[in-house]
C-alpha cells in the first residue's frame, strides 16, 4: 500500500492559507498583514513635560538663557545676570526712548545750546580770521598788557570755597570759557558743572593728595609729592596756582620737581592749604622754586610757615640754600620778613661771639642771604683796628630783638618743628648701580664698571674717554641707562630730564 506524499503544489502555503481566510480577498498581501509598529524617538521625562505643557501665543521660551536638558535632570530655569535679577527686573524693553522721550531730549538740548556762554573776543577774532570775514583787531584786556583778551575764569569753587581768581590760567579751551569752574580739593581735577563736581566728590578715590607724609603737627600735615609720579596732579596743581600768581610760567614740565603740598586734617580728610616746590637736583642749590597759598588761608602764617620748612629740609640735606632768583616784589618782602626773624631767633640762643658762618649753618640760609639782611638792619659795622686794618663786626641790642621776637611769637604762627619731620633726602643715581658702589664711585675708589682705578700716567690720561673721579659723575654715565631715584646725601649725579621716562 503506497502512502501519498503532498507536493509543493497540492499542499497550502501559510500565506495562502491566511489569503483564503479573510473575507476581501482583493487586498493585497501587504494590506492584510500586519507590520510592526516603529517606537517613537527617545525622549527624556523633562522634554515630555515641557511638550505637553501648552504655551501661550505670546509666551516663547528664551533659548539663550535656558540650559540644554540632559537625562535624569530637572528643566533649568532662565539664569539672568547670573542670578541676579529675575526676568521682569532684566526686562530692558520699558527703558527704550520712545518718539515724546525723543522729541523732549531735543528740545532740552537747543535750551542747553542757547544758554552756554557765548565765545570771548580772541575767539571771536579767530574765527573772523579763519573765514576772512573780516581783519581782527587786538582787544586790551583790563589789565592793560596790550595783548588779546584771553578767556578768564572769574572764579573757582573749590571745597567750600568759591574763590574769586586773580590772573588767567591756561585752562583747555572747553573750560576757559566757563566764568567759573569746579575743583577737587583732594585730586585738583578741574570740571564744568556743580552736579558733576558732585557725583566726583561721591566718588573720589583720594582723601589726601598722592604722595608720602612727612610731616604732621596737630591738623597741619605736608606731603611730598614727585612730579613724575603724579604728573596729572602735579599739572593741575600748577594750572590752580597760575590763578594766583602772576609770573609763574611752569605748566606741564614737572617731572624734574618735587612738590610739597600742605594740607589741614580733619574728619573730611586732609584739605588743601598750599604748597611750594623746588627742583630735585639745583645746580644753584635752590630750596625752593614757586610757593603759593589759596586767599582763603591767607593772613594765617602759612606762607611763613612754608619757607621755615623748606630751610628745615636743607639744614636737613646738609646744605645752604636759598630761593630761586630772581623774586617777584612780594616774594621778596615774605623772604625779608623771614630772614630777620630767623637771624633774631638765632642772635637771640647764642652769646655774644657769633659769626657769620654760625649763622648761616644753624638757620640753613646762604652767607649773601645772611650778610644782606644783617647789612639791612643795621647790625654789620666796620671798625678799625690800631694797626690800620678794617674789620667787620656784629653790634646788636638784645632788647630790640627780644622785643621783636614777642611781638612775632604773639601772632600764634606756626613754625617747623624738626622732631616732627619724617623725611630722608632725594637723590637721583644711574640705573643698575647700588648706593654702595656709588659712593665710592663718587669718591674716586672705583671706576663705572667696578673696577679698580689705577693711577694715570704723569703726562695725563692717554685715553680720551679717560675722565677724572669727580668728572666721572657726570660724563661717565651710559646714555642709554634709564633713571632711578633713591636717596642719598651730598651725591650729585643728576641725568637731564630728557632722560626720564615714564
């Protein structure tokens, strides 16, 4: 009995099977079976919230400020100003000028224009010259130096002052056309306007001028300040004492000048009083070059009590000065008045055997200064010997100068104290040389390089470069070294100013 084996063709594929089962039988095979459903992109549990969430029409989220979701995390909020500020306080749109904010700005502007003051009469002139409108004519001004007349500033508020000027300063242009201008006390920064002379004095970072302090008695306070360090506030001091004095030509070129300004302390801090200044290295030994006390502080002994402090630095430096010549009228009648209290005070310690030389060593003064102020009150006598020869001597009545003196010391001003002096004096030396080698640099033990210096030949120096001990401060400099500053007493070694650099 044979078993019947189905074929490929009599038996049924599944397909065909399934085909046979469904009702249409005209869908096709790729309708009727089922495919498999592809999964959705992977998203994290924070993007899925934020999508559900139904946003406003006027409310976009900020991509810039929010940070990019990462799996596990919470959603971040926007970071403001690094949070800071919330997002209404950082909303800038309210803060945008509109048209009305616009059209007021202007009309502030052309008011602001026709209230300015108007241009003085040399910038009249220049205009007029520059267009060729017509031929400018020289104007006299009221001081009557037959020269244009300059814009003035009539007056100055400075502190709690407001000071009426007395000459013409070379203020810019967009300040000398103000009739008054406003000054810091404690900067000497010059400005326009009160409410801007205001914010600054908010937020001024100097309580004191920029410099060290090197003398305090009670409220009265010096420091020194180096025009090279503080050039601004070594310019704007000169342009503020230009106001004041009327033969003073130094503007702008302080660097080779030490500025000693003194100031009244309180709990504002230190208020600016006066000052004088004097040349770092004097060829002549000038202990002071310009000296300058506001009116407001004037008819205090202040003036007086500047120029006893400048012969205490030089009694201080070991030396004998005097100040720069030649003086104005003035200037010569304060330095008259000083010179002859000085000589009585010091006629006034000593005993009868006095001379010239002692005089002139114990109050710092030169031995002209001396002799031309003893000369002027009478004190010099020529007296002749037995023998035929002439002498000089100093005849004086003590009582006259102990009444003198009274009459100062009932006045109350203030003088130098030395015991309240903190000050070492100022020296200039080469760049890469220690105070060490200098000395004896100075005194002939080494040459320049640190060599030992051997004896020239009797028929002088073979080398042309050759130079002497004391030549060898001044013309043995390398050209190309920069300056340094130290102190250091009795040392000449000044480079000219040219050589300094900031």
């Amino acid at each position: 009995m044979t078993r019947n084996t189905p074929t490929s063709k009599s038996t049924p594929s599944r397909a065909l099977r399934s085909r046979q089962a469904t009702p249409n039988n005209s869908n096709t095979l790729a309708e009727s079976t089922p495919t498999r459903k592809s999964k959705p992109p992977r998203t994290s549990r924070t993007a899925k919230t934020t999508s559900s969430k139904k946003l406003k029409t006027n409310d976009t989220p900020d991509t810039n400020h929010m940070a990019t979701p990462t799996k596990g995390r919470q959603a971040l909020e926007p970071i403001y100003w690094g949070g800071q500020l919330t997002k209404p306080q950082a909303d800038t749109t309210k803060y945008t000028p509109s048209e009305t904010d616009r059209e007021l700005f202007r009309e502030a502007a052309t008011l602001a224009q026709h209230r300015m003051p108007q241009p003085t009469a040399n910038y009249q002139m220049r205009d007029e010259a520059v267009s060729g409108s017509s031929t400018p004519t020289a104007v006299s001004n009221s001081r009557g130096h037959g020269m244009a007349d300059l814009p003035q500033i009539k007056k100055i508020v400075l502190g709690h002052y407001e000071i009426n000027t007395w000459y013409i300063a070379p203020y810019p242009e967009e300040y000398s056309c103000y009739a008054c201008i406003f000054i810091c006390e404690f900067c000497l920064k010059y400005i326009k306007s009160a409410y801007v002379a205001h914010r600054h004095r908010l937020k001024c970072p100097l309580k004191h001028p920029p410099g060290d302090e090197i003398y305090r008695d009670g409220n009265i306070s010096i420091f020194e300040v180096d025009g090279r360090k503080n050039k601004i506030y070594c310019q704007n001091l000169c342009l503020l004492a230009k106001m004041f004095l009327d033969h003073k030509t130094l503007y702008y070129d302080v660097e080779p000048f030490l500025f000693y300004i003194l100031t009244e302390v309180d709990h504002e801090g230190c208020h600016f009083v006066g000052y004088f200044s004097k040349e770092k290295n004097s060829a002549k030994d000038y202990n002071l070059s310009c000296i300058m006390v506001l009116p407001t502080y004037q008819r205090k002994g202040y003036g007086h009590f500047l120029t006893d402090f400048s012969y205490l630095l030089s009694r201080k430096e070991s030396k004998l000065g005097s100040p720069e010549k030649p003086l104005s009228d003035l200037g010569l009648l304060s330095y008259r008045k000083y010179w002859k209290t000085a000589i009585f005070l010091q006629l006034a310690r000593t005993s009868d055997n006095v001379s010239i030389a002692d005089i002139a060593h114990s109050t710092g003064m030169t031995f002209d200064d001396v002799v031309t102020t003893l000369d002027e009150e009478g004190i010099i006598h020529t007296v002749t010997t037995s023998d035929g020869k002439v002498e000089y001597q100093l005849q004086f009545d003590r009582s006259d100068i102990r009444e003198y003196l009274d009459r100062i010391e009932a006045k109350g001003q203030p003088m130098a104290i030395p015991d309240k002096l903190r000050w070492t004096p100022f020296v200039m030396k080469r760049a890469g040389t220690t105070l060490h080698n200098l000395t004896l640099e100075w005194d002939g033990l080494t040459q320049p390089n640190g060599t030992q210096e051997s004896d020239p030949p009797d028929d002088g120096p073979s080398d042309a470069n050759t130079t002497s001990p004391e030549e060898s401060g001044d013309q043995g400099k390398n050209e190309d070294a920069d300056v340094d500053i130290t102190t250091v007493d009795g040392l000449d070694t000044s480079i000219p100013s040219e050589t300094h650099k900031d």
